[in-house]
C-alpha cells in the first residue's frame, strides 16, 4: 500500500467518525462561524465604503483644498482665492462660456432618521455650474433649487434613511427654513446628501468664502497645467488633487480605522476559535489514542494520522467559514449603512461578494490548520506499545 493510499484510507475512516464527535465538532464549527461572519461583515463595510468614494472622484476633475485642510469640512478659501482658482488655465467651460467651476461649501446638518434616531447629512453649497462639472447628477423627481433662495435637492440615498426629507419638507439650518424641492441621484457619496445654492448658504452661515473650489478640466493632460498655475502663484496657499487622488485619500483614513477594528475584534475571536478547535482535536486523539496505535502496528504510518486529524480541522473549519459566510450575506448583504459624524455622512450599500467570502475562507484555513497541526503531530508521536496496552 503506498503512503498516499494510507493517507487516504485512514483520514476517511476518521471523517466517518465525525458524527461520534458531534457536540464538540459543532464547537468548533460555530466559532469559526462567528470569525468568518464578523470579519466578512466588517471587511463589507470597509470595501462598499471605499467603492462608494472613489466612484465619486473623476480623473478630469480636480479639486483645490486650503493647504494643510485633510477634507473639505475643515478647510476655507477667501473670495479672492476662489475667483483665481476658477479662472486658471486647463479649466473647461460649458457650452454658455462659463468657466466649469463650482465654490462649494460644505457642513452638516442633524435630522430624525426613519428609526426615530438622530444622524448627520451633509449639505453642500454649491454653484451654478455643478451640472456641468457633475454630469452624473441626474434630477429623478422635483426641481432644481434657484439661487438666490432657500432651497435644497436632497440625494436619493439620503432621502431613505432620513424621515424629513421629502419634497416639500421643510428643514432647519441655521435660525432659518430651507424647502426641499427636488430629489437626484449621482450614484455615489453626494447621493447621501443634500445641495443648494453655495452664496444662499454662504450668507445664511455668515460665511465671507468657501470650502473649496472643483473644477471640470479641459482634458485629463491639463490638471499638471492647472495644479502648476496654481501652486506657483505667490498670492495662494492651497492644495491641488485629481478629485479622484482625493478620495482615494479620503477612503483610506476611514478604511484604515476600520481595517483596526476588524483585525482587533476578528483577531480575538479568532484566539477563542483556535483554542475551541485545539481543545477539541487534542479530546479527538485522546479518544481515538487505541485506533491510531492499532493502525501504526499494523504498517500505518505516522503520515497518514498527521493528515487525517489535519483534514478533520479543516473541514470543520471550512464548513464553519461557509456557514458564517452564509450568515452574513443573508443579514448584510444590500442594506443600507450611514456611516458618519456630527458633520459628514455618507450612505451607501453594504455588498458581501465572494472576494470578502475567500478572504474568510483564508482565515478560517489557518486557524483551522493551526488548531489541528499540535494534536496531529501529538498521535503521530503515540506510543504505540503505551497505547495498545489500553486494549
């Protein structure tokens, strides 16, 4: 018989025997469960709210930030700035002539969720010319807000996780109300927000200049044209990103905080599934300690135990995976998530796809292999005189 006949004999005789060992063989099944499932969850929130952000940013648009300012909220422009910066060579103009420019001011405002719940929207300032720098902006019900009054269009996202925000609803900002008049999608982050006319805004916070200036440019090539002018002229100080650069920026300082919470909480309960999976392999052999003798008397080689307790492990874990896997896609998989603070929110879809399902197929493998490499190398060093005497 040769090794891998032996291998193969004796790992099937022990799968048999699973069912004998159920109880704890469901120990370890549903704890590899809840790694895969917490890790697989969180690792979807991570993915789906980077995919969100960098479907925002186009590499012919470019965004100028004060310098220094790490996002739009915590940066400010005066006028003077935002006038130069819309007139610097490599910006594209619309078809009246105008330069395709928007001032946009950014804040946040706190609304009554559809659970009763308080959470943050963003509200954008923004200028005449946003369809034609946002072209992906498309008005699914409503109108458009006119400048010069207080009016908003709300995204679609938004508009289903808020409960106020349907047109004609009317919210406060700032000693003042603002009527919703139209609702738009753009399939991405300003989907989860609302829009108005950026001088209205801007005079009703008792603000003199912007947050930023976007601008649609000429061509892809023209942004080192357009960033040059700009950096190199002594009376600015600001920052020059594609919109794209910018958030792939934005999505990694979020997805690095998440990324820390998932390593620590999987890691944790990854040690309780290791431990779960060590403790139930170790009770395995000891069970089994007079088969595994018998079977290395008669010309079994050690090989073959190695391998079957190794397989063991990781079938439970693999089915453990699976099912973890299975529960999260169920309960995750296209809800809506906000994720925000007091002055930003960003509403986007939650998707479980199978690269996030391979991922935890990967881990739970190793903690499965882990689990069961220590008690397989234990039966390959049984004693075989030891343990025959237990006949």
């Amino acid at each position: 018989m040769t090794a891998l006949r032996q291998i193969g004999a004796v790992t099937a005789m022990n799968l048999r025997n699973i069912p004998q060992r159920l109880g704890s063989s469901c120990v370890v099944v549903v704890g590899i469960a809840g790694v895969v499932g917490v890790l697989v969850s969180v690792l979807g929130i991570t993915t789906s709210l980077s995919d969100t952000l960098l479907s925002t940013g186009r590499a012919d648009r470019a965004i100028v930030l004060r310098s220094g300012a790490n996002a739009e909220v915590s940066s400010g422009l005066s006028v003077d700035a935002t006038l130069t910066i819309a007139d610097a060579p490599g910006v594209a103009r619309t078809a009246e002539g105008a330069v395709a420019a928007t001032i946009d001011m950014v804040t946040g405002v706190n609304l009554e969720k559809t659970d009763g719940s308080l959470g943050a929207v963003t509200l954008r300032g923004t200028g005449a010319a946003v369809l034609d720098v946002r072209p992906e902006i498309e008005l699914v019900d409503g109108r458009m807000f006119e400048r010069g009054l207080r009016e908003l269009i709300v995204g679609a996202s938004a508009q289903g996780e808020f409960a106020t925000l349907e047109i004609g609803d009317r919210v406060a900002l700032h000693d003042s109300e603002w009527t919703i008049v139209g609702v738009f999608r753009s399939g991405d982050v300003l989907e989860s927000g609302m829009l108005a006319d950026v001088d209205t805004l801007l005079s009703t916070y008792q603000r003199v200049g912007g947050s930023s200036v976007t601008v649609k440019l000429e061509s892809e090539e023209s942004f080192d044209m357009f960033r040059d002018a700009l950096t190199s002229n002594p009376m600015l100080t600001v920052d020059v990103l594609r919109e794209v650069d910018y958030y792939r920026r934005q999505s990694e300082g979020i997805g690095d905080i998440l990324q820390v919470v998932t390593s620590f909480v999987a890691g944790i309960m990854a040690v309780g599934a290791l431990f779960a999976a060590l403790n139930t392999m170790y009770a395995a052999v000891s069970s089994r300690s007079v088969e595994i003798a018998t079977l290395r008397a008669i010309g079994f080689g050690s090989a073959g135990v190695v391998a079957s307790v190794l397989c063991e492990a990781l079938l439970l874990s693999l089915a453990g995976a699976f099912l973890g896997a299975a529960v999260a896609w169920a309960l995750f998989n296209g809800n809506t998530i906000n994720v925000g603070s007091l002055i930003a929110s960003i509403v986007f879809q939650l998707r479980v796809g199978p690269d996030l399902v391979a991922q935890g197929v990967l881990w739970a493998c190793a903690v499965g292999f882990l689990g069961g490499l220590f008690p397989a190398i234990r039966a390959a060093r049984l004693p075989i005189a030891t343990a025959i005497r237990g006949l």
